[in-house]
C-alpha cells in the first residue's frame, strides 16, 4: 500500500537586514539539512520571498508528519541551521501563539 502524498504550506516574514544572510546560507544548504529533511519523508522542499514574506511548500509521504519532524528537529545540523536561519525571521501577524511558519491552506492544486 503506498503512502498518500500531502501538500504542505506556510508563511514567515523575513527581517529586512538579514535577507543578504537568509539568501547566502540558502545558495548552499548543508547536507546534514538535506538529510534530515529526506529522512523525515519530505521532498520537493522550496521557498519562496515576496515582498519580505517567504512562502515554503513541501511534500510529505510519511505516517506521521509531528513525529518525523520532531526526529529531524532533533538532529544536530539541523538545530545549527535553525539558529542561523530563525534569527532572520519573524512571525507573521496572524500567526497563532507558539507558532513561528504559520500554516497556509491549500485551496486548489492541479496535478
């Protein structure tokens, strides 16, 4: 039986004086990242910026999304690039409390 396939997006603003910073260690994402985010059954993984909000949409072919992101959390690399990358960002207005990419919901999708 295969694993079905979910779309997932989300939104973050980018502070304005670190999008020099964010662009730079996006050029050349550290393969431990990568790793993890393939471990964790995420794959087609893009970011987009606009007007100072980035946009991220991935796909996850996995049982349990919580779970296998909590894993990849959990790795050390990616706790590195996390503090590097977090403190380029902030949340968006109508993020809710405790929330840092705010999930955005999927209203069409044509294969």
């Amino acid at each position: 039986m295969t694993t079905p396939l979910t779309r997932h997006g989300a939104m973050i603003k980018l502070r304005p004086e670190k999008e020099a910073d964010y662009r730079q260690l996006h050029a050349d994402v550290w393969p431990s990242v990568r790793d993890a985010l393939t471990r964790a059954n995420i794959s087609n993984y893009s970011i987009f910026l606009r007007d100072g909000v980035l946009f991220s949409y991935f796909e996850y072919r996995g049982r349990d999304l919580e779970t296998d992101l909590r894993t990849a959390l959990a790795d050390d690399g990616v706790r590195g690039w996390l503090t590097l990358t977090d403190a380029c960002q902030v949340p968006i207005a109508s993020a809710s409390d405790g929330e840092w990419w705010a999930p955005a919901e999927e209203l069409f999708h044509l294969d």
